[in-house]
C-alpha cells in the first residue's frame, strides 16, 4: 500500500515538473512572439513610411512629364 502511495507521489512529481517546464516555455515563447510581433510593426511603420515617399516622388515625376 505505501509502494503505491509512493509511486502515485512520484508521478505527481513528474507532472508538475513537465507543467513546470511547459508553463517556463510558454513564458519564452510569449515573449518572443511579443518581441516579433514589435519587429514587424517597426517594419510596417518603415514600409509606409518608405511608400509614401516613394509616392510622393512618383507624383512629383508625373507632374514634371506633364509639364
């Protein structure tokens, strides 16, 4: 009876050590996403801003070829 109290203990151990371990992974991976997802932005954020320049110059050319 102790023997299976025991094992039944231990196994208790080991699951929350692998809930342990995948509550610590998912804490990585929510603050890599986070990291990404700001990365992106940032690209985002020069992106339009690279197209409105690029608009902008477009533009100014079509004016001048219909001058």
């Amino acid at each position: 009876m102790i023997n299976k109290i025991d094992e039944h203990e231990e196994d208790i151990r080991v699951v929350y050590k692998i809930a342990n371990k995948l509550e610590q992974r998912i804490a990585t991976l929510e603050k890599v996403l986070a990291s990404h997802a700001k990365c992106i932005g940032e690209m985002r954020e020069e992106e339009i801003g690279l197209n409105q320049e690029y608009r902008k110059k477009i533009v100014k050319r079509m004016g001048e070829l219909h001058e």
